[in-house]
C-alpha cells in the first residue's frame, strides 16, 4: 500500500497532518516521520534514508504543512500506477515546459502550469486561493516536473532514482531533479483527482537560487525539457522572459552579473537552439554591466 514519508520541524503541523492522513487516506499505510528540527539533514538525505525503510511498494513525499482534502486518495493513487505501469510520478502540481533558463518548477511568459491546488499564505496577508489550471479537462495531466508538496513514486522507481543528496544539500531544488531523474524512464503526471492544502507559500532565496544554478549545470545538456509540445517561438518567449527574471534574482540578492554571463555562455546548447535569443541576452547582460559601472 502507501508509506507517507515526511520531514519534519514542526511537532503540531506534524501531529496535525498525521491525523488528516489517517482520516483521508482510505487504504492500508505507514507513516515514516523523520524529525530535522535542527536542519542538519537535507531534504535528499531525509527522503532517501526513509524511503530505504520503507515497507510498502507506494512512497508519498509530503510536507507537513498541508491539509488533504479529497477521501480515499490513497486508493487514487493506487489506481493510477495500477492502470499505467509507465508512470514513475504523481503530483498535484507541475509544468509541461522545465526551461534552459534557470527557474522555479514553472517559468515565466506562458502558462504552463498543471496545477490543483489549494494555496494558503504564510508569508503574505492574502486569502486562501484555489489554484486551477486543466486546458485540455484532464485528469491527469502529462508534465516535465513537479512541485515537492505532494510527490508520490513506487519503490522499483525509487531502485534507480533516488534523491540526489550529493548534490542538494539543503530544502530546495529536490523536487525538479527528482521529476527530471525520473522522467528519462518514466512519465511525470499531475492528477486533478486529489486537491490539498498548502498552508503556506515558497520562499524562493537566495540559498534557492544556488541550489538551482548547480540543477541548471547538472542538467544542462538536457533541459529544455518540452512535454506539451510548444513552438519554437513559444519557447522563445519563455526563456527570453525566465532568463531576464533570473537575472533581476541575481541583483535582488546583491549577486554579481558575472554569473548571468557563465551560465548563458556556459551552456552550448542555448547557442545551438536560441542563436538570434543567445546574443540578445548578452548584449541585455552588457548593457547591464556597464549601468552599474557608472
């Protein structure tokens, strides 16, 4: 059955998603918290030592801070690997299009968000929204990576694609490697059959953004990853708009340029598919340069 795998920091979110669990899930479980108050583990290392002890076949990677919604979810999760043995992942929330550009899970320009989910604020003084997006009416929806939250995978894909603790040290980035680990054998899905709530928002630092520039080099002669099939000028106008973005990140966070310029230079295939795009990001990256100079 489902072996719900959680690292925890917090006693009463924990205590209160644990109760939800035993009330929603509706099939046989175990749930595997690990307590990382201190922080001392990252998130790679947590999952990969519980999911070692895990005894049954499903593992559910879930935050603490969540509130599942839908009855018998375990049963739906069952089903769907039950009915299509190729799939390797499920999540409530992903994207069809990972960039070239460095990222979230989502980028920037066009939606292509797959995405049921309730979404709480912690951070911001905002009511809880309900964040939907479904264009074809799918129940499952094919995607190149998903949102950590909710991910759950079988242990024969966990044999070969394991957490990359070597890698990512600390909270952030696991779930992109994750999903792009995983999608090379297996499809990545989003359901629309379960719906939770995140009870608070990302925080996207700038220990993130270190955490995704090593992702970007890791996966650098693969990404672009492009599920949903989008033109070459769509594509364009994501990494044009996701690249800019990342650059703005890098100056928020009192960053140097220069890593703007080794990431675009760094990787040969954005000259081989964004040629016209590639010289236009470094000539936006020049003048940028030389502003702060002045």
């Amino acid at each position: 059955m489902i072996s719900v795998i959680i690292s925890s920091a917090n006693p009463a979110q924990l205590k209160q998603i644990s109760d939800n669990i035993i009330q929603t899930i509706g099939i046989e479980f175990e749930i595997i918290a690990i307590n990382n108050g201190d922080g001392k583990q990252g998130i790679c290392e947590v999952y990969n030592k519980a999911a070692s002890n895990a005894k049954f076949d499903i593992l559910c990677f879930i935050h603490e801070d969540v509130i599942i919604k839908t009855q018998n979810w375990g049963s739906i999760v069952k089903t769907i690997f039950q009915n299509d043995n190729k799939i390797g992942l499920i999540g409530v929330a992903g994207s069809s299009y990972k960039s070239l550009s460095p990222s979230p899970w989502s980028g920037h320009g066009i939606d292509t968000k797959y995405i049921n989910l309730l979404q709480s604020y912690k951070y911001q003084k905002t009511d809880t929204q309900h964040l939907y997006r479904n264009p074809y009416n799918v129940k499952l929806a094919n995607v190149a990576c998903i949102d950590g939250v909710f991910m759950c995978t079988t242990k024969d894909v966990f044999s070969t694609c394991r957490f990359d603790e070597r890698t990512f040290k600390g909270f952030h980035i696991y779930d992109v490697d994750f999903s792009l680990n995983v999608g090379k054998t297996y499809k990545v899905t989003v359901t629309y059959d379960i719906l939770l709530n995140h009870l608070s928002e990302g925080n996207y630092d700038k220990t993130w953004l270190l955490d995704n520039l090593k992702l970007h080099e890791k996966w650098k002669d693969t990404l672009p990853v492009n599920i949903e099939g989008l033109s070459l000028k769509q594509q364009l106008l994501i990494e044009k708009i996701t690249f800019k973005a990342f650059v703005n990140s890098l100056i928020g966070f009192g960053m140097p340029i220069n890593i703007a310029f080794k990431t675009l230079w760094g990787n040969k295939r954005f000259r081989k598919l964004y040629f016209t795009l590639f010289w236009k990001l470094n000539y936006h990256l020049l003048k940028l340069s030389v502003s702060f100079k002045k």
